[in-house]
C-alpha cells in the first residue's frame, strides 16, 4: 500500500515536471485515499444558544430588508438567549442572501435550516418535511470517486435518532439512515457513496414520522477506497 502511493507520488511528480502548463488538464494519476473535495466546519456561524452543550448564547436583532429579508440590524446589540433558541431564522425562507454569503451557506439549500454557535440545526418540533442540501462536491474527479462522507452529528433530546440520507447528482450511498443513540450529544458519523461525481450532493433528511430536529457539524467528503 505503501509502495503504491509512493509510486503514484512519484508519477505524478514526474508528469508534473514534464507537463507542467495544466496538470488539470489531464489528470493521469487518481487522488490519494483521503485527499478532501469538501470540507464546512461552520465556523461562520455565530448566533443562537448552544443546545449540546447547555449553555446560553447571543442573538441578532434581524430587520427586513426591501425583498422582506431578514438582515442583522447592526443599530442594536445581540440579546442574550437560551440554549434551545435558534440564531438565525429560517435560512431558506427567511434569511436574505447577503446572510447566507456570509454564512457560507448560499449554495446549500434546504428547509428549516437554522444558526447555532458553529453548527447549524435542521427541523422544528412540528415540521415533518425538513431537510439540508450540500452543495455539488464540484471537486471531485470528472471520472467518479468513491468517497467518504464525515459529519458530527447531535438530536433534540425528544427528537428521533435517525436522519435519512439521499443522494443527489449521481453515486450510492452505503446507508439509508445515521442514527444518533445519545440525546443531544455529538456522535462522529462516516459513510460512503460509491460513484460521487462533481454533480453529487448529499441530503440529510429529518424523519418524517414525528420531530426529526437534528444539529451537523463538521462535514467533510474525501477520497475513499
Ligand atoms: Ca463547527
């Protein structure tokens, strides 16, 4: 195993050298196991009580802006709010673009989609229909990968365990459900989808049997077997 990623390493060191004017071009040699096409630690989020740990936070005093919008009103301070309060409202529905620009969150998409401290949460107590798409993993090879997805993954303490998982834009993914025992504690979860493509996104779905609130944080999507 070893002596194959040297070999590649040195293959590639070599076409680099020889052909140096596009190497994306023509991609002869895979990407090692591991290399990252995606990668959100939501570390642009900053509003709203943090629930998995019990503690307190702050929270934007939003206006609407002339699309009816909310933006942060910059004229008044944060307001102090309890763990189970959301920072934000609704991303899809509620929060101007501008917002999730600066949350990085424009190219996901999804419903009922809320700011916490570093992470976001997905789902309200009466919802039965919320959801979270990525973004397109637009780095991954043209060709098709195999690749792992990781992600933290938390639940309201009455929520369900399970949040299903959807696979859009091409490639098969190895489970249909993440389950998270523990109430409001963070559980490291990895899957993989077989046959990603720079089109593949993946959705994380809330149970649509009863309250499905559940919180994501560190997703990343690499290079599998
Ligand atoms: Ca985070």
């Amino acid at each position: 195993m070893k002596k194959r990623v040297f070999l590649s390493l040195l293959a590639f060191t070599v076409i680099f050298a020889s052909c140096s004017k596009d190497e994306n071009d023509d991609r002869d040699v895979e990407d090692p196991v591991g290399t990252v096409y995606f990668e959100e630690r939501f570390d642009k989020m900053e509003w709203g009580g943090d629930y998995i740990a019990n503690e307190r936070g702050l929270r934007a005093v939003y206006i609407q802006n002339e699309d009816g919008k909310n933006i942060i009103d910059e004229s008044q301070p944060p307001v102090d709010c309890a763990p189970t309060t959301d920072g934000s409202g609704d991303f899809y529905y509620h929060m101007a673009d501008s917002y999730l620009i600066n949350r990085r969150m424009i190219d996901w998409d999804g419903d009922k989609v809320y700011e916490r401290p570093g992470y976001i949460k997905v789902g309200t107590g009466a919802s039965r229909n919320a959801y979270l798409v990525t973004p397109s993993f637009t780095e991954i090879p043209e060709e098709g990968a195999n690749v792992e997805v990781s992600f933290n993954l938390a639940r309201w303490t009455t929520a369900s365990p399970q949040v299903f998982i959807e696979i859009v834009g091409g490639g098969t993914a190895s489970v249909e459900y993440v389950e998270t025992p523990e109430p409001a504690a963070w559980e490291a979860i990895t899957f993989t989808i077989n046959g990603a493509t720079p089109e593949t996104k993946v959705r994380f779905v809330c149970d649509p049997r009863y309250d499905g609130r559940f919180f994501l944080d560190d997703v990343v999507v690499s290079k599998a077997e």
